[in-house]
C-alpha cells in the first residue's frame, strides 16, 4: 500500500490487465468480488463423481450446461439481473467457451473504433500465445458426439458453405463453417485464469484480493486517489490508495463497470440521483459540483438470438445434458477422470457457421449460428423423439444497429433499461431472411425435421412472438464505449487517471461470441495505458 494500479474484477478483461502491468512491474491490487473457480485456483465445487479429484464444476467443459439448471448457483451476480459471472475468471469462469480470434471488422473504424486501434495483430498474436484454443479440446485428440456436426454440414454444404478451420481463417466469416473453438486447453476449462490468472499470481508484486467488492473510486475532481471497498480490514472504512502517479483499472464488466461509474458520480444524472437516494451509497458520492457527465450505459448491444429445434435420426443428445452432473454416462466419467479426454471435455456446441447478408440499408450485417446437441426448450404440436433433438442457435453480429440503455434501479441492480434487440426493424428482417436460408436447407437433409417451430407456425411469426428475454445472447458490449465515455487510451473522459479494460468500451459488436474480441481489446489496451506518459 499504496498500489501503481488497482484492477477492479479478475474476468475476461481484468485478468489480462493485471497480468500485463504486473509483467511491467509495477505494483499491483487485483480485486475480485467473487470467490475461486478453477480447482488450481482453490475452488472445490463439484459433483460427486469427480470427488477425490481437483476437477470442479467449472472446469469440465462438458458440465457448461449445468450453469442453467444447479440449484445453488452461486456463480451469477445476484445484483444484475442478465447472467454475469461474479467469481474468478468472470465470464470467462462459466461460458460456453466459443472463442474465436478477432475478425479485421471488429477493431475497423467502421465499427467504431479510433483508427489507432484498427491494427489487432500484434495483439492477438499475443492472445494467441498466451490462449491458443482448441477445436478439438479432448486430451486424446478425438472428436466426440459429432452427429450435429454432420447433419448440419450436410445443411450447410447444400447451400454453398465451405468448410474451413475457423481460426486459422478469422476473416473468412462469409459462407464459412467449422468446428467450434473453444478456449480450453489439456481437456478443461482454460479461460483468462490458467494462462493470466496463474502467471499474475505469482508476481510478488501482484497482490490479489477475492470476495471484495469495489462500491466507487474515492477522487478529488478528475484526480482519483483510491478505492473504497466492502472490506474495512483493507483500509479505513475499505478505502486502498494510489501512489500519487497511480491508475484505477475498472474491468467489471458491462453491467459492473458502469454501476461503479455511477456510484463515483461519473454517468447521466438520472443514474446518480438513484445512487444519491440510497442510503448507504449516496453519502459516499463527490459533490454535485464534481458529478461528471458521461452517457454511461447507451450505445449497448447484444446480439439477438433465436433457436430451432430439429430432431434427426442420427443424433444423440445426449440426454438434453440433464445427467452429466448428478449421473453421467458412466464410461464418460471415468474416460474424463482418466485423461480428460472424451464426450466431456468439450462443451455442448459442436459447429459454427457464418453468413453475410446485404440489407434494404446498404449495409452488410452477418448472421452466426451455432449447432449443439440438445434443446432449452421445445415447443411442438409434433410427437418427437427427445434423445434425438438438436439446436441451431442463429445470432445476428457484425452490423447491426440497434442499441438499448443499461443502469441500475433503485435497489441499484444492475439491469437493462432498454432493450437492444429489434430497435431498429432492419435488425429483424435479416434475422428472419436468414432463419428461413437455414429452414430452406432442411429439406436437402433426409430425416431432418424441424419441431420448433413446427408447422403451425411461420418463421416471421416464431420470431415476432419470441419471448423479448429470451433474445438475450449474453454478450452486452459497449456501456462505456470508446470514443464516447472513453478516449482511445481507454481513460474515462473527465478523469485523470480511471481506465476501463472490460467488454464495455467495445463500441458494436464483434462477429463471433465475444470473449475472443475481449481479450484482444485487452492486450492492446493495457499496451496503450502502460505507453501513456506520466504514469506509475
Ligand atoms: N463469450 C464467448 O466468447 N463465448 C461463449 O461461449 C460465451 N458464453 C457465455 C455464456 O454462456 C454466458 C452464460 C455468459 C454470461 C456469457 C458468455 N459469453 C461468451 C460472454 C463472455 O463471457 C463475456 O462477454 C466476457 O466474459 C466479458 O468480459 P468482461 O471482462 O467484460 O467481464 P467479466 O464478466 O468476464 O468479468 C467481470 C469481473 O468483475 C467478474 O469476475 C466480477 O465478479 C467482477 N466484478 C464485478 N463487479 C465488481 C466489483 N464491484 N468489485 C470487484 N469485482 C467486481
Ligand atoms: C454463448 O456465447 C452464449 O452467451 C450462451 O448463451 C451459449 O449457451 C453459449 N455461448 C454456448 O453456445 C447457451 C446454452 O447452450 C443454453 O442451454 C442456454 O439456455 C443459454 O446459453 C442461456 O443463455
């Protein structure tokens, strides 16, 4: 005490940071509000086949889909009410783990970006380095329970896909399928935490913190002199200082960034009024005369994201993933115990496809889709087989333009506040042209059929009735973006020394499953503030 930087949260974004300003040297507070994840991090939470063994919930690929379906999930944030992961490793800890390297598109001008940013190589590469991925995450090699995988490349083939290795090929997102990415590495769950979280922790210039939670930045004007926390063991009433060149590093995420911005008096006014009228939070806000105006928590997105359900006759699936945790295929488990190889080192997705599509706009948006074994829900007026269902999960990505508001409420939840799926109508209709481009392949795939919808229902009315919740994708960008709350050295404008490295300064939204992006975003923004003069 007093630290060179302060890294608010330990997920996909404020691992990497602390990792690299660590590597620099300089003095290091991680604060984590959650707990361990990983078994090599001290988490012990697992089923009770896999006791006797360091192997936790989190790190078996294959038990992803219990995230949705344990009764004491204790990994989501309770205060943001979407799915966030409140523990080491941060999203990072509990997602499907699809990863893919980032397409020229995610960091072009177009998309938002300062032109400064538009050259992601040399940042990949180290991403790359760091987290290669794997496309065939068993330890043996193999591929395992590939029925959809081959049903759906069928589908694909038929119209015109060619099939590649998806990140071998980052910019080839046009007509492209492959084998799903995943960030795993030796059968399990790799993430942000076993190649930054491991190397940063045993710096002795890096001290970590878990179950300690940042409330506000403490600052006098634009200079900000610490952080107060929920733990007053850390400091007269939880406050840890800076040394007096030192930087704040928010990397909460997108619902927990801004709510910190708020409770520091930095966003719209009506964001910290809420935060004004609670009663333990509004006593710690700087004078009105330092409120700092920013539109922090617009500019969101997330893609939308609809499912068909098929059946085929080939496919397994794999009892819907129902059994993993408390009954799993017996030859499974012990394959995985043995080796981590087999059915479970992989999570449930099994193919990605890509495809772009011109709009009555004039611009180009690009539609994902991700095929798995299994369903969250069927609805059908068919009799159908469950052990033989599948998903295709289409997610349009890359040019879209809708864009919602996140906050908070009173209560200072984290939470959306207008949704940004279907703002703008343009969004809708290519999601619809390509559901019914993905439907018009079925009938070239003998035994395929699709139950949901069936056929009581057209494609536009599937969609335009589709629960607004369930389009929720999970992967909210752009709450703090750059160029608007951010400077393209990533500072939160007003301020002298508060960053953001955390998918909120992503202006739109990448072409894949974020994570990859993220990272990226990451290595080149820690490299920018570590470049900055006057610093630590
Ligand atoms: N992205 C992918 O690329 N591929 C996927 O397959 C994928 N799947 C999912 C998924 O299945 C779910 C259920 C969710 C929720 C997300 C998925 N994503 C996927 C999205 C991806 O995980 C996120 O986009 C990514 O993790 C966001 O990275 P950030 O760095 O912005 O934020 P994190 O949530 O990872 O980390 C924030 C950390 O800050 C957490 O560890 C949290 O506990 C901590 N924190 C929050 N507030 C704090 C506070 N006040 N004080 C201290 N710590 C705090
Ligand atoms: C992602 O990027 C999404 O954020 C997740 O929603 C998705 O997982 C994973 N990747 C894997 O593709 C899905 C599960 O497969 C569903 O079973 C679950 O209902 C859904 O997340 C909940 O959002």
């Amino acid at each position: 005490i007093p630290y060179d930087y302060i890294v608010v949260g330990g997920g996909a974004g404020g691992l990497i940071a602390a990792d690299r300003l660590s590597e620099a040297g300089k003095k290091v507070l991680l604060l984590e509000r959650g707990g361990p994840s990983l078994g090599a991090t001290g988490g012990t939470y697992q089923p009770t086949w896999l006791k006797g063994t360091n192997f936790t919930k989190f790190d078996v690929p294959g038990l992803f889909e219990t995230m949705f379906s344990d009764g004491n999930p204790f990994w989501w944030c309770k205060d943001v009410n979407v799915f966030a992961g409140c523990l080491l490793g941060g999203g990072t800890a509990i997602n499907g783990a699809l990863y893919w390297f980032p397409t020229y598109m995610d960091f072009s001008s177009a998309a938002g970006w300062p032109a400064s940013w538009n050259n992601h190589g040399p940042y990949t590469a180290k991403l790359k380095a760091k987290l290669p991925g794997s496309d065939h995450p068993s330890t043996d090699g193999k591929r395992y329970l590939e029925q959809t995988y081959n049903v759906a490349a069928q589908l694909l083939n038929s119209q015109g896909y060619t099939n590649i290795t998806i990140n071998d090929n980052p910019d080839f997102k046009d007509h492209a399928y492959g084998y799903s990415t995943f960030a795993f590495a030796n059968g399990k769950r790799a993430g942000t935490i076993t190649p930054y979280y491991t190397t940063a922790v045993a710096r002795p210039n890096l001290t970590y913190k878990q179950y300690t939670m940042v409330l506000n930045v403490v600052r006098n004007g634009s200079q900000i002199l610490g952080v107060k926390t929920n733990d007053t063991s850390l400091g007269p009433n939880g406050v840890i200082p800076l040394t007096s060149k030192g930087r704040v590093v928010l990397s909460a995420g997108s619902f927990g960034t801004p709510r910190i911005l708020f409770r520091s008096g930095i966003g719209p006014s009506d964001m910290i009024n809420l935060v004004k009228n609670d009663a333990n939070a509004g006593p710690n806000l700087p004078p009105q005369s330092d409120w700092i105006n920013l539109p922090v928590g617009y500019n969101v997105s997330d893609n939308p994201s609809i499912n068909l359900v098929f059946t085929h006759p080939s496919v397994d699936a794999y009892e819907n993933w129902a059994q993993v945790w408390t009954n799993p295929r017996p030859a499974d488990a012990a394959q995985y115990i043995k080796d981590q190889s087999g059915v479970l080192a992989q999570a449930s997705p099994r193919l990605n496809f890509w495809r772009a599509y011109s709009s009555p706009d004039q611009r180009t948006r690009y539609l994902q889709g991700t095929v798995r074994p299994g369903a969250a829900s069927v609805t059908t007026v068919y009799p159908y087989n469950a052990s033989q269902i599948m998903t295709i999960t289409a997610y349009l990505s890359t040019g879209i333009t809708s864009r919602g508001r996140i906050g908070i409420d009173a209560a200072l939840t984290a939470r959306p506040l207008v949704n940004p799926w279907f703002v703008d109508p343009v969004d809708k209709t290519v999601l619809i042209q390509g559901l019914n481009d993905i439907v018009a392949g079925v009938k070239n795939v003998p035994g395929l059929t699709m139950i949901t919808p069936d056929n009581t229902t057209t494609i536009t009315d599937y969609v335009n009735n589709y629960d607004p919740g369930s389009l929720n994708s999970n992967h909210w960008v752009g709450s703090c973006s750059i160029g608007i709350v951010v400077d393209e050295n990533l500072l939160v404008k007003g301020t002298k020394n508060l960053h953001i490295i955390d998918a909120s300064v992503i202006p739109s939204l990448p072409v894949g499953n974020p994570s990859g992006t993220i990272m990226s975003m990451a290595e080149q923004g820690v490299a920018k503030v570590l470049a900055l003069a006057g610093g630590p």
